[in-house]
C-alpha cells in the first residue's frame, strides 16, 4: 500500500514562470541596490561583486557565442571560484548548454562524460589545470580544450562593446531562453555506478532555492562559507546560487579537503553559515582551534548520513547543532531538511514545500518503501545516446522520480533513511541493509569511519564486507551494538578489512565502487 504526502505551499522569490538563472541574478541585483558592494563571492582571486559577476557572465556568453552553436554542449573544467558561476550563468544565457565536469574522479570517467553529454569544447584554466594536476585528464579529452586566458586575449573592442551594451539592454542582445530549458548538466556522483548526466532546467534550481528560502530564515546579513565543489549539485545550489541571488556574501574555497586551513577562514571571514558532508565535518572539528568556529550559527549536512559522533563533537565542542539534509543531483538537490525548532536527529527533515511524495512498496525488499517525489525542483532528465533528456520509468504514472532510498516517515513527516534499494545485500535468502552494518559499526566504534559492501559468496549467496578504520575490531563488540541498535545479527559483516581512511569522492561521499573493487580482489 502506498503512503502519499502533498506538497506544502511554495513561497516564490526567484522561479517565476520564464525567469531564467541570468534574469534571476538581474532581478535580484535591482531589487537590493543597497548591496552592490556587499554581495557577491570572496574566493582565491579576492572579491567579485554581484554587478561585475554579471558583466563575466556577459563576457563569457560572448566567448561562447564565439566557440559554439546555438543549443550546443560546453564542458566547463573550472575551479570553485566566482568566474565559474559566471560562465555557467553566461553560457546559459546564449542558449548554449553548460557541463559541470567533475575532475575528481579520474580521466577516464571524463573523458566518457565528454562523450555522454556530447559537448562541442571544454573550457579551462590553463593555470588551474597546472596548479591542480590536470594536464593528463585534459591530454585526453575526446574534443577541443580552449584556456580563458587564450579567450580573454582574443576579447577586442567589438567584443567589449557588444558586453556594454547586453548589460543595458539584454533583451536586444540575447536569445529568448525559457525556464524550462536546461541550465546545466551535472553528473551524479558515481558513488555506487557509473556517472550519469543529469539535465536540470532553469525552473529546477530557481524552484529549489525558493524550497531552501521558504524553510530557512535568511537575510543578507549572513555570510555562507562554501568549500563544497560547484559541479556538485549542493555546493552549486546551496553554496553558490542561493547566496547569489539572497545578496549574501559567500566565500568560495578551492578544495574540502584541506581541514585545517578551513576552519581557521571560517573564523577569518566571520562566516556564519556553513554547508558540509558529514565525512568533512568531522575533520573541521577535529583541526578546530578555539574560537575558530565561533561566528557560525547553522550548519547543514548533506549528501551522506550524519553520524552521531560528529552530531555529538559539534553540539560538545563548539555548542552547535548540526541539522542534517537529504537530496539528491535529480532534485537539484534539496529534498528535505531538518529546522533549527523543527529538528529530528536521525531523521533527515521534513520534505521542502512544493514536494509530493510517494512511499511505493519496494517490489524485491518485502516490507521495504522506496521513496518517489515529483515537485518544480525535479530534473528534466537524464541524457541518451542522442543527447535528450528523459526522466527514467517508475510504477507510478505522470512525472515521478523513484530515489532509490528506502525510507519510512514518522506520524510528524520526518524522512527516515533505513537505505539504498542497491546497498543491500542477499544473504542466506534475506534482503540485508548495508546501511544497518554500518549503523552497528558506528555504535561500537563511533570514533572511527566504516563503510560496507558486498561480494559473491559460495555458500549464501553473498557476505557483507566491512571496511573500517578502526584497528583491531572485534566482532563481539559488534554483536552487542547491533543488539543495542535493535538490528537483526544477519548485518554483522562476514569479513572486516581495515584502511587508514576510506576512499572519497570528490563530492565527499564514500566511493562505494573502489571498495567494491577492493573487496573483490582477495575472494573469501
């Protein structure tokens, strides 16, 4: 039997009908005069104002108009910095398509990426390519790669002049673009399959900062530290547009990973709004001097289940709560999240208004709901062979998104995660939740990071593998947790292999493929 919960009213701010992500951006430096100075993006180049952010756009929608033809691909291979956000908003402005390229997971992937979204050119940084490491992803690029610093050399007086006057009179200089066509191509994590390119409409991203703004009280007072990738949907949405068109300031970092440079900048730059994974989240805290951290006042955790340990460091330490989200890149990406007066630890939040959603009985995991949404956020498609986006099939007619997450809702609508219809594991003949070994190993060792797959098994079809970082692991230690958890002892791994860290994504998710392979390697 299917359980159905209607949307909530959605306050619209920025996703009217026909306003597109450069409308937007314009609208909302008209209506907030007052902020041309203090709103904008401060990154690794210095700070970059919402007027002269726009005045990129332009330029970059000039070189694009020069590179390409209407409704054709551009890859963008850029780091996370303000000039990134012009060129994905400028690109779409010319009636070309942007690609976020996602140059965390390796040249291969890329190289297929550049292929699946059928791109013309990938734009980069030459300085960026070296700094970072780049240049053997970029050697094998299947299509042409042009340097922004090549471009803007080529920019002369005409070009400079045809950006004065697009500024004044952008209804002259530019092609009409509807809400609904896409304004950026994402590829999915990778985490548990092979990337996929997710096409999201203007209307998508514009309605789900509208979700984010009609659940959170937020002004331009407040200033958003965002070291999240923008080819990552959360870093793109929630760090970079939703403080972009709010009139926030938002400091952009190069890379997650440096833990302990980030929070002595939070502290620098007085931030006061801080997006992160819970994998992150816990290394800020452990590199945190005192006083670092001191200015933030709402940190949301996204993108992968917030463990207890670092809910219970941040609360001890620093007296701050962390209150945990749910999303998906197909959703552009927020889905639900938990309140500060509305939150639920263990839950990820209550869905965002504008969101129906269907708990459908899971067809192969008895007694198991998936959950399927549909909503203005919800992603146009994903992209064929032929380049067009189609959303994928499910058993509910009209335009639904089956997430593939197994959750339940409580009697006050919090979204409990019990997992991925594809994290789990037959056992003996039994449908086991990874998800469940890895809460078990959690509780033993809290201090630790664990992360579960499966492999073959000749005698029960298939074991569960842990990989922990925890030294010395016993399995009656285990036992007792999953006894506390209220877990069947059927989650208990059946081989435990310990790492000194567990392979991440760029995004900050655990690369459930690589310890897939990993597990593979040495058959039980």
């Amino acid at each position: 039997m299917q359980t159905s919960v209607q949307a909530r009213p959605l306050e619209r701010h920025f996703s009217a009908p026909g306003q597109t992500l450069f409308s937007a951006l314009r609208q909302a430096i008209a209506q907030q005069p007052g902020l041309r100075g203090q709103a904008g993006f401060e990154d690794a180049t210095g700070f970059v104002a919402r007027p002269q952010l726009l005045k990129r756009a332009l330029g970059a929608a000039r070189i694009a108009s020069q590179l390409t033809k209407p409704a054709e691909s551009i890859g963008l291979l850029l780091p996370n910095v303000a000039g990134t956000l012009a060129a994905l908003i400028g690109v779409g402005a010319i009636g070309r398509t942007p690609v976020l390229l996602n140059y965390s997971v390796g040249p291969e992937v890329v190289a297929e990426a550049c292929q699946v979204a059928r791109l013309s050119c990938v734009l980069t940084s030459r300085a960026f390519v070296e700094k970072a490491g780049l240049q053997a992803l970029v050697a094998g690029l299947p299509v042409p790669v042009h340097t922004v610093e090549d471009l803007r050399e080529r920019l002369g007086l005409v070009d400079k002049l045809w950006v004065a006057a697009a500024l004044l009179m952008p209804d002259r200089f530019l092609p009409k673009i509807g809400s609904e066509q896409t304004a950026v191509v994402l590829l999915t994590s990778g985490s548990e399959g092979s990337p996929k390119a997710v096409a999201l409409s203007h209307r998508a991203l514009l309605s789900n900062v509208d979700q984010i703004l009609t659940a959170l009280s937020l002004s331009p007072n407040h200033v958003i530290f965002n070291a999240l990738p923008v080819f990552h949907c959360f870093g793109l949405t929630a760090g970079g547009l939703l403080p972009l068109l709010v009139g926030m300031r938002s400091v952009l970092y190069v890379s997650p990973l440096h833990y302990k440079e980030i929070p002595k900048l939070i502290g620098r730059h007085q931030a006061t709004i801080l997006f992160g994974t819970s994998s992150f989240l816990f290394q800020y805290a452990a590199h945190a001097q005192p006083g670092d951290l001191r200015s933030l006042e709402l940190v949301v955790a996204g993108a992968e289940r917030l463990t207890e340990e670092v809910r219970e460091t941040w609360r001890d330490r620093f007296g701050l709560e962390i209150y945990e989200g749910y999303g998906c890149t197909e959703t552009a990406p927020v889905l639900a999240v938990n309140l500060p007066g509305a939150n639920r630890p263990g839950s990820v939040g209550r869905l965002l208004a504008g969101l129906e959603a269907r708990l459908v009985p899971h067809p192969e995991l008895q007694g198991q709901t998936s959950l399927h949404v549909r909503g203005p956020n919800l992603m146009t498609g994903y992209l064929d062979a032929q380049g067009i986006a189609q959303l994928p099939p499910t058993s509910l007619t009209g335009e639904w998104y089956d997430t593939g997450d197994i959750v339940r809702l409580d009697e006050d609508g919090y979204v409990f995660i019990e997992g991925r219809a594809k994290r789990f594991a037959k056992v003996a003949g039994e449908s086991v939740s990874l998800a469940w070994t890895e809460r078990i190993a959690g509780r033993a060792y809290p201090d630790a990071s664990h992360a579960a797959t499966r492999a073959p098994d000749a005698h029960r079809g298939e074991r569960i593998v842990l990989f922990t970082t925890q030294p010395g692991l016993q399995r009656e230690s285990l036992v007792a947790a999953a006894h506390a958890e209220g877990l069947p002892e059927i989650a208990l791994p059946r081989e435990i292999r310990t790492l000194e860290a567990l392979p991440l994504l760029g995004s900050g998710k655990v690369d459930h493929q690589a310890l897939a392979r990993l597990a593979a390697t040495n058959p039980f």
